[in-house]
C-alpha cells in the first residue's frame, strides 16, 4: 500500500456483539441503539422551563439520556445537561 493515501471507512459498521442474528450480529432494536445527534441543543433556561413534557422526553431521549421522573425532574435533568453556565 502507498503511504499518504486515506483508507475507506465502510458507512455503517456491523455489531459483533453476540450471536443475536442469522450473521451473528445483534439487532439494533436489541441493543438500544443509539445515534449521537449532529447538533447540540440550543435552548434557552426559560425554553426548558416552558417546554412541554412530550417535548422534553423526545429531546432526552434523542440524546440517550433518562426519561424518567416527573416534569420537573426532566426540566432540571435537561438544564443540568445542556445547558452551560455563563
């Protein structure tokens, strides 16, 4: 192989984490796969105060985080998570 040339990465890797599937592969669902989202939110502290609790679940759960507690426990996880002090 000649040096400085790039290596082609394959798009979407296989799982090979047991023998869950026909090639040995275990299923995305069986995993909990999760997908890091290409942005962060932005999101104000009075957005999260006022944002309603289906949004809020969506919003932790996109990100991997629990959605779990009542609704001022998801507020002030959310704050705690993504927002930075100034």
């Amino acid at each position: 192989m000649s040096g400085g040339g790039m290596e082609s990465v394959p798009a979407q890797p296989t799982l090979a984490l047991g023998s869950g599937g026909p090639n040995g592969q275990v299923s995305r669902e069986r995993c909990g796969y999760f997908e890091m989202p290409l942005h962060y939110p932005r999101y104000t502290k009075e957005d999260y105060e006022n944002m309603p609790e289906w949004k809020l679940d969506c919003l932790l759960a996109q990100y991997g985080l629990p959605v779990t507690g009542d609704l001022q426990h998801k507020r002030k996880f959310a704050m705690g998570a993504f927002l930075w002090p100034q």
